[in-house]
C-alpha cells in the first residue's frame, strides 16, 4: 500500500514528490549563496568606523532575524507583485496581473533571511581573528586586499564554517516555507499528498528523509571545508 | 534623487493597500479559480497534478452555464487569500460565509450546507448539554464556525483547535479528544472511511445560523460586483437545470446544498 | 491594508506571550543543558557515545523541525503501547509535547555551536596552561570555556532567536500561543497580513530584548573592550 504511494507509476505520489524535492535543493542552494552576499556586507559595515553603516546592519539583522521567517516571505512575495504592477500601471496603463515568478521571489526572501544570519556568524569569525595579526600585517605593509584575503579569511572562515553549516541547515528548511506562493518544493508536495491520500506519516516521514539525504551530503562537504580550512593547525585537547 | 524618492514612496501606496486593479467593467478572462486541492472529497489533486472533485465539477458546470472560459490555479491554503488580493486568480473555491470575513472578501451565494454535528467512540455517550459536556475535550478546526459555538454556547467543556480537521481526528483516535465538531458532510466521508468505524454521529444536528453563518461559497474580491453576480447566476444555474443533482450523487448519497 | 485591524489584534494577540516565553525559556534552558551532554559525549573516549552523540545531532538538524514535532505528538500517539505507559502523562499534553521538540532540536544545534567555539581556542593556549601546570578542570574553567563562550555566542543568540519563532509551531498541535491565536483570527476574519504584521510585531519585541541581552553578555565576555576605571580618554592629537 505504501510503496504504491509512493511509485513513479500512474496512482504513485514518486515522481510528484522527487519534483518537489529537486525544487528544494535548487531553492535551498541559490538562497544560501545569495545570502552571502548581503551577510558579508552587513558583517563588514556592522566593523565599520561610519556610525550609519553599523546602524544599517544593525537595522537589517535585528529585523529580518526577529520577525518570523512566514512574515518575511508573505511581504515579499505579494509585496514585490503589487509594486511591479503598480510601476507597470502607472508606466503603461496596463492594470491586469502580472505573475513574478515564484523561484525568485523564494530566493530573494529566503536568502535575505538567510543573509541576515551569516552575518552574525561572519562578524564573529572576523572578530576571533587577532587584531595583532592584522596591525603586524600593516606594519609590513601589505595592502588592504592581501590582509583580508591572506590573513583574515582563511582564519575567519575556519572559525565561520559551523556556523555557516548551521546557517545552511536553516535555510534548507526555511524553504518549506515559500510553499505559500505557490512554489512545490518538497514540504508543499507532501502535504498534498498527505491531505489526499490520508497518509500523513508516511509523507512526512519520506519528506523527513529527503531532508535528511541534503543535509547528509552537504555535512559531507562541509566537513571537507573544514579540515581544509583547520590545514596546518593541530588540535590540542585540554 | 529626491523626485525618486517621492516616486517610490508613492508606489508604496498602492502596496500597502495591496488593491492590483479598480473595479473591473468586465469580467477577466479566463477568470482563474484559486483552489488548495488538498481537501477531499471537495478538491484535491491526482498523482497526475489535476485538480478534481466535487468543487472542479461545479466550477466548470458554473462556467460552462455562464459561458466563460475558467482556469484553476492550485495555491496552499495559508497563501490563498492573500493571492486573491494581489490578483493570483480572481476567485476563491470553498469559503464559508460569515459577516465577519465579508469585511475582508465578498462571497457569492452558497453552493453547499449542510448542519453540524458531534463525532465520538461508538461506546461512549454524553449527555449533549452545556452540563453534559462539562470537561469533555471537543476537537474543531481552528476558525471554523464550531468553534465559536463551543466557545460561547458550551463553556464548561474543553475545546482544541486544529488546522486541519485530519489532525482532530488522529488526536480522537489517540484519545487525547473525546468529540469532534465539524460539518455533517465532512464528517460523513470520516466514518464512511475504514478508520471511522468505531465511530458514530453523536447528539443532534446543529444549525443556529448566529453561528453557523449561510453555507460555503466563493470568495471575491471586494467590489467586483460583476463577477459575484455572474458565478451566483450561475450557481442558480446549475441549480435550475438538475447538473447539481447529478454532481452531487456523484460525490455523496445526500443532497448536500440545504434548503 | 486596514491599520485599525493590526491594533485591534494586538490585545488578542499579547494573551498568547506568556506561552510562548514559556514554551521559549523552558526548552532553551532544558536545550543547553542536553547540548553540553552533547558535547560532552562527543568529545569522549568511548567510540559508542560518540557517535551516539553524532547521530543525534545528524537527525535532529537534518528534519525539519515541524516533522519532528509531528511525529512527536500524532505519530507516538498512534502505538497503543505508548498509551499504555507512564510516558502517556506527559505525552498526551501538547504543551510538554512542544517543550520536548523543541528542547530536542535545540540541543542538537547548540552542541553545534559549543563545539566550534571549543574548536577556535587556539592550541597554543591549551599547551601553555598545561605548561604553567594547570589541571584540566581548571584549564577548562579558566582557558577554554571563557574563550569559546565569546566565540560561541553570537551564533548562541541567532538560536535563541530561531527558537522564540520556532515556538510557534506550538500551533500546529493546538496551543494557543501568539501564532496560534493569530491563526486563529486570521481564519475568522481572512485578515492575513494584518493579523501577521501585529504579531510579528510582537515577536520582534521579544527579539530585542533577546538580542540585548545577548549584547550585554558578549559585552561581559569582553573585560577587554571595558574602559579602565580612572583614566581619562585619550582624545587624538
């Protein structure tokens, strides 16, 4: 009965919910790449000498951080629609609707949340690195760009690396999430599938289990990242 | 720099209000259904992602009557009504009416309604007062009519809300929940299924319309008077011409619409 | 938008707080407790423990944490031995239910966190106390915990957070904390985002105070960036 659920043939729920899970991973991935990049700017400005520049960074993590993950997505994912057909019809006359696509609108949400908490972990990875380094850097003169690229991040990144997995971890399943706009990630897929079939274990438990294959491969990956960034340190145990 | 500003700010404007477009003169075309299709017998999706049941078939009969060309769009249930509002589709399947949510949407009329009743163990029995039900723990879905019914009118009980009536019904079966309040028709599909079996229908039918509002219709948005009109005509449409009937034996052994 | 909606939810909405810090404190607390169990065991000699400890946290961060609760609360309710056991007391209630998820979750990601604060003291520092003759207790107590503990807490204060909105999951197994009571009024009334823009409101709140309190800490674990008492600041020349 279960496995016939689940089969790619006709009746089996396979092929829906392997779509779902393909569309997670691409979500997941663009999302947690892309928030890299407003994470490391806010890391950087919330370390600048420029008052409104921490302020910024401030204002950007408590928010997005603080309100809950839903609200974030909702405001953007019908909040850009509205904007793009307000522009559209104040610019054209047109007043029909306009569909943003859902993919992008996920990502730009999920990855500013995500955003939002790399930056948190790549201020502290920038701070353990020890200021003295960085003065004896100066003091040999070397440019800006050779001390963050040689000194700061290789020693900030091995600091940053649980924490950026932990991020991932979030953002992977913060993805369940877009479901909202109508976008059949994996989560979206096996609730349906539950509410039809009234199997809601044996859905839950597969969509469990697909999470947990990413989240397997990708600790896999990061566990390399880690030895390789902790090379040519030794580990001394108290 | 500052003209922009103002510019953008007054973009804000129609964003915040969240309205995509006036009152329309004519209707849309297609006009596009917004359905869950994960709520069966009513709609729900087949493995091969086509929405179908009791829902779709009026739909297309309202449409077919109305001779306008309808297309649904499948959108999770937290999601749906703000995809009405921001102009997803035009029209929300299934939305019970009530006073209160018609500050939020316009309803059409009903297209079902049936009364509601009270689910429990075979062998148990309460007596089904205020002072019977002291301390039985009733499950209903959360916002449903029910609930503000058990809320006011059966106080000394104790009531859990869910957001799915599967979830009411699991938590029966674990005996955390000794009733579950829902609509006769739902329920019906419950005990029919080969898990309802130890169950029965319990006490009388409830119909107090301070509650229980008129029915479950469609969803519009505020103002477009010219749809709401038309899928009402058509309802009465289908009504008039016996397709009702015949969509409604299609999906359950009793009529469905009430009087 | 209907703004007089987003404040007339708010006194509804506020009844919900008290059970959301409770479901939030309660599992935090119980969460770092079994996270340092955690570390612990992973760290230890025993290769069983280990990855005993590893497994777990494989599991409890790989799912997602609405399955787990799930799974917690419908799927054991499901087996009649589980019924019939002392375990029912507990797990029948949805609120320990909650606690219990939560505290699960959480522990599996602070170990997380607590082991790379351990991992970034540096292994010259260990070497040293061990050379002025420290013992290990002590080296812990005065070396490595201080250290980690500032490492560790900025990534410490993004799971609170993560926790204080996670609690309102709470809400899919009946409880009436801020977002269930939320769900509950946007299903009467369809008022979406209003009802979400006050209750987010709400958590922001709640937020702050966790971010402040995670800035007077970290300010504590730095004496360092402290002023000294009695100098005067030097103005730049």
């Amino acid at each position: 009965m279960t496995l016939t659920l689940l089969s790619f043939g006709p009746g089996g729920w396979g092929s829906t919910l392997l779509i779902g899970a393909l569309m997670t991973i691409a979500v997941a991935v663009t999302s947690f790449a892309f928030g890299l990049v407003p994470g490391a700017l806010a890391a950087m400005a919330s370390r600048s000498p420029h008052a409104w520049l921490r302020a910024l960074a401030l204002v950007y993590t408590t928010l997005v951080r603080g309100i809950p993950e839903l609200l974030v997505i909702y405001l953007f994912f019908f909040g850009t629609s509205s904007m793009i057909m307000a522009i559209v019809r104040l610019s054209f006359g047109y007043g029909g609707y306009i569909e943003v696509n859902a993919f992008a609108i996920g990502v730009l949400s999920v990855g500013l949340i995500s955003g939002a908490y790399s930056a948190e972990v790549i201020r502290g990875a920038i701070a353990s690195v020890p200021k003295g380094q960085v003065e004896a850097a100066m003091a040999l003169g070397l440019k800006r760009w050779v001390i963050v690229s040689r000194i700061l991040f290789p020693q900030a990144l091995r600091v940053a690396l649980p924490g950026l997995n932990n991020v991932w971890q979030t953002t992977l399943k913060d993805t369940s999430l877009i479901s909202v706009t109508g976008l059949a990630e994996i989560m979206r897929s096996a609730n349906m599938a539950a509410g039809v079939t009234h199997e809601p274990f044996t859905f839950y438990l597969v969509a469990a289990l697909i999470y947990l294959l990413f989240t397997w491969g990708s600790a896999r990956l990061f566990a390399r990242a880690e030895i390789f960034s902790g090379r040519g340190l030794k580990e001394a145990r108290p | 720099m500052a003209r922009s500003w103002i510019i953008s700010l007054a973009l804000m404007v129609p964003l915040l209000g969240l309205t995509p477009a006036a009152a329309q003169e004519s209707l849309p075309d297609p006009v596009r259904i917004g359905i869950e299709g994960a709520y069966p017998p009513f709609n729900f999706v087949d493995t091969n992602g086509e929405v179908q049941g009791f829902d779709v078939d009026i739909m297309n009969a309202i449409c077919a009557a109305e001779k306008i060309r309808c297309e649904f769009v499948i959108q999770d249930w937290d999601g749906i009504i703000p995809g009405l509002q921001v102009g997803k589709y035009d029209v929300i399947i299934g939305l019970g009416i009530t006073e209160e949510r018609k500050k939020a949407v316009d309803f059409t009329d009903k297209y079902w309604a049936t009364g509601n009743r009270f689910v429990g163990r075979k062998d148990k029995e309460w007596d089904y007062t205020p002072e019977g039900l002291d301390g039985v723990v009733i499950g209903v879905q959360g916002g449903a009519w029910q609930e503000a019914y058990v809320k006011a009118e059966l106080p000394q009980s104790v009531m859990r809300s869910y957001q799915t009536l599967e979830q009411a019904y699991l938590d029966m079966e674990a005996g955390r929940v000794d009733l579950v309040f829902s609509d006769t028709v739902l329920l019906f599909d419950f005990l029919n299924s080969d898990r309802g079996k130890d169950y029965e229908f319990k006490g009388p039918e409830y119909d107090d319309p301070k509650y229980f509002g008129t029915g479950v219709g469609m969803g519009i948005r505020k103002g477009e008077n010219l749809l709401r009109d038309t899928i009402s005509s058509g309802i009465r449409k289908v009504r008039e011409s016996g397709e009702y009937k015949k969509i409604n034996e299609k999906y359950f052994p009793f009529d469905i619409y009430g009087e | 938008m209907n703004f007089q909606m987003i404040l007339e939810s708010f006194p509804t909405l506020l009844e919900g707080v008290r059970l959301t810090l409770e479901l939030a404190l309660l599992s935090v607390s119980t969460g770092l407790v079994l996270a340092i169990g955690l570390t612990v065991a992973r760290q230890s000699r025993f290769v069983a423990l280990q990855l005993l400890a590893k497994g777990y946290v494989f599991v409890f961060r790989g799912t997602p944490l609405l399955v787990q609760l799930f799974l917690l609360y419908y799927g054991l309710s499901q087996f009649d031995a589980v019924r019939a056991s002392i375990f029912w007391v507990v797990l029948r209630d949805p609120f320990w239910c909650s606690t219990i998820a939560l505290a699960l979750n959480t522990a599996a990601y602070v170990s997380e966190i607590i082991r790379g604060g351990v991992l970034s003291v540096p292994s010259g520092h260990i070497e040293a106390a061990h050379a002025v003759g420290m013992s290990r207790l002590t080296i812990m107590r005065r070396v490595v915990i201080p250290v980690a503990a500032r490492q560790a807490l900025p990534a410490y204060g993004n799971e609170l957070i993560l926790m204080i909105k996670a609690t309102s999951l709470a809400s899919t197994v009946t409880l009436l904390e801020v977002t269930g009571i939320a769900r509950q009024i946007i299903s009467r009334t369809y008022a979406v985002f209003e009802v979400f823009i006050a209750a987010g409101v709400i958590y922001l709140l709640i937020n702050m105070v966790a971010v402040v309190a995670v800035h007077v800490a970290d300010a504590w674990l730095h004496p360092e960036r402290r002023r000294p008492p009695n100098t005067m600041p030097v103005r730049n020349a």
